[in-house]
C-alpha cells in the first residue's frame, strides 16, 4: 500500500537554516531552533484555510507526546477522515508553523477513487495555502507534477519562494 506524504516546510535561503557544519545525525535544518517559520500559527492557519475552503475542513490539530524532541518543537496532527491526516511541527512557546504534512493512506475496493480525489482535493488546497497566487487548477496541476515526478524521484524536495514542498512515496507490505 502507497502512502503520500506532503511536506510544506518554512526553508528560507538562510545560512543558519542550512549550516555546512550540521552534524549528519541532526535534524532536519528547518526544524532546528532559531530557524525560519511560517508567520502564522496553527490556529491562524486552519482559520484561514477553513474560509478559504468551506468544502474541505480541518478539525482542530491536537497535540502529539514529542517528549524525545530535543529541537523544541510542539508537533500536532489532525485527521481528516478515515484515510488522510494532516500533521505539523511547531515552534515551541508561538505555536507557528516550521513544517505541515498531509498523509494519505490509500483504501481498497470502490471507494479508492474517491477517496484518492478528496485527499488530492486536500492536498492542491494546502498548496494554495502556501502559494496563493495560484488558482485551484494551478495548485492540482502542481500537485499531478508533484505525484509524477514523485513516482519516478527520490524524492527530492521542490523549492517554491518560501517554501519547499516534497512528495514522498513508500510502500508498505501488510
């Protein structure tokens, strides 16, 4: 089974953000204390994101036990439906965005088709969160870019202005 994840991170060309002298077991450069962030915080953003998008709410993100974060970090999730949940790391103390995540779990049978177009629908609206310049048909045809390139890349993050948007792709045997 597939799983999709959506990766919108606060990656400011910064010379603290991306530090030559990172140990290699260090985390992410973006999730390190003192580095960028979004300027909002979540509350700001699922507010905004639920006006924009009356048809595609977000519940309130709770809370996970990050008691082995070292960074400082508050990390919160919030599931969508049955097969989609959205996840953020935050910084501790302002609560504002460092890192948003959107993850699918694909279902099986006759729903699969619609499922897999609500949590595209899901996932072109945290990209115009993001990018609000773009249109909705702008965001999902970067988001079909994003799920082909993914298919066929390691990976590898995309920088858009301020933010980088990664699409991952794993399977998993069951």
């Amino acid at each position: 089974m597939k799983t999709w994840w959506l990766l919108f991170t606060a990656l400011f060309i910064n010379h603290y953000a991306i530090a030559e002298d990172t140990p290699p077991a260090a985390a992410a450069p973006y999730l390190l204390p003192g580095a960028p962030t979004f300027e909002q915080s979540i509350s700001q953003f699922r507010e905004k994101f639920n006006e924009d998008n009356p048809d595609l709410q977000l519940n309130e993100f709770r809370a996970v036990d990050s008691r082995g974060d070292t960074e400082r970090l508050t990390r919160a999730a919030t599931k969508i439906n049955d097969n989609l949940y959205a996840s953020t790391a935050l910084e501790r103390g302002t609560l504002k965005i460092k890192s948003m995540q959107m993850t699918w779990l694909p279902v099986r049978g006759p729903e699969q088709k619609a499922a897999k177009a609500k949590a595209q629908e899901y996932m072109a609206a945290l990209i115009r969160a993001f990018s609000p310049t773009l249109t909705k048909a702008q965001s999902l045809q970067k988001l079909q870019k994003l799920l082909n390139n993914g298919k066929t890349s390691s990976g590898m993050p995309k920088r858009k202005g301020l933010s980088v948007m990664l699409l991952q792709m794993t399977a998993k045997r069951g």
